[in-house]
C-alpha cells in the first residue's frame, strides 16, 4: 500500500499558541488530501479536504480561520491549528487519496493544549 | 443524508473463528466501498477496497458486496488476537465527492 506520514507523532502546546502539522505521501503523488480530527472513543470527523494548488474545502461547522492548510505541493499538506485552545486537543489524522479513491492514512498527530 | 450504519458490537469470537462483520450503506449510487482496521490509539489501515458485486478475497479477508441490497461485509477467516480491533466500514457515495462516509465501527475482540 502507499505510505503517508505525519509530523509531529505528539504535540503539547500552551494555550494561545498554533502548531503545524505536516501530512506527506511519501511514495505517491496526492492531488487529494483529508484532515480528520478524532476524540477519543468517538468517530472519526472530516474537518476539510485539500487540493493541490487550490483552496481547502472546509466541512460544515469547522472554522476555516482556525484551522489552516496549505496544500503546496503533490506530496505535502500542512495543517496549523491557530491560538489553539484546550477543546482543540484531539487526534489529528491525515489521509491521502491514491488510485481507485483508496485512501491512505498518516499516522496521526496526538495534540494537546494546556 | 447519506448513511453508512455498521453493528456496534461488541463482537466477540474465539481465536481461529471467522468474523463476520456487516455494513449498510443507504446511497443506492454508490460505487466504492472500503474496511478499515483501527487499533485503539491508531489511525485506520485500509485493509480492503471492493466495487463491483461479488467477494473479493485478500489473504484472510473476504469482502462482499451486494449492491441490491445495499450491503457490503467482510469475513475474516481464522481470527487472530491481532485481528482485535475497531473495523470501519466506509462508502464514497455517488456525486462526484471523494469524500468518505463512515460507519460508526464494529469493534472485534478475538479471544485466545
């Protein structure tokens, strides 16, 4: 299968401050990126879904000017989590679309904001 | 709204059992559909992708479809511990989205 990886694997922050994490297909090329956000013990959540070269489309309900991606490149999405607060700690997860519309998922980033 | 509705479970069954593990979807003109592993704590691994009616087979993994009744499921023979784990069941319906729609899960615990 494709990989995608993640960085940070685990993030701690203070409150107030942003934090990037970066989503990359490391042996494909992905016009196509997902961010999901997960709590614990509950279902996964689309939060915005990411071309290369063009803007974000954001889910409903998710804050465009909180939580910021850039899809630069076909094999690098970013996601920054601006003045996070506490209720923004949850698990961050990538995934990157390759043939046939499987996609593949990063391993995720653990964010935690005091 | 375009659902995808999976048992709960918990489902439990003995090491070296078959699992059998079940997924509505309610999108009629939905074309792709694919079972995700999640182990608690991790995210999902795609484990298997089926489109057309029929199994389809991947080692100890059987995917099903059945596109008239709406109803896709997955068989997992001889059942491990390792296999103990969340499956989600995840349906691209029909519009042009690549978006996922996923089942809440069925969580598996195979018992040594």
């Amino acid at each position: 299968g494709a990989v995608v990886s993640q960085h940070p694997s685990r993030v701690i922050c203070k409150s107030g401050t942003s934090v990037k994490i970066e989503c990359r297909s490391l042996d494909f090329q992905a016009t196509t990126m997902f961010w999901y956000r997960q709590f614990p013990k509950k279902s996964l959540m689309l939060m915005a879904t990411s071309n290369e070269g063009s803007k974000a489309t954001y889910e409903q309900g998710v804050e465009k000017d909180k939580f910021l991606i850039n899809h630069a490149s076909l094999t690098l999405s970013t996601l920054t989590v601006t003045s996070a607060h506490p209720e923004d700690s949850s698990f961050y997860i990538c995934s990157a679309e390759f043939t046939y519309n499987e996609q593949f998922f990063g391993p995720g980033t653990r964010l935690t904001v005091l | 709204q375009k659902e995808v509705e999976q048992n709960s479970g918990p489902l439990s069954v003995p090491e070296g059992a078959i699992a059998s593990l079940n997924c509505t979807y309610s999108d009629r003109g939905s074309q792709s559909f694919f079972w995700y592993r999640q182990y608690s704590g991790k995210s999902p691994e795609l484990i298997m992708s089926i489109y057309s009616n029929g199994d389809k087979e991947d080692g100890r993994f059987t995917a099903q479809l059945n596109k008239a009744s709406q109803y896709v499921s997955l068989l997992i023979r001889d059942s491990q511990p390792s296999d103990s784990a969340t499956y989600l069941c995840a349906v691209i319906p029909q519009g042009g989205s690549e978006k996922l729609v996923f089942g809440k899960g069925t969580k598996l615990t195979v018992n040594p």
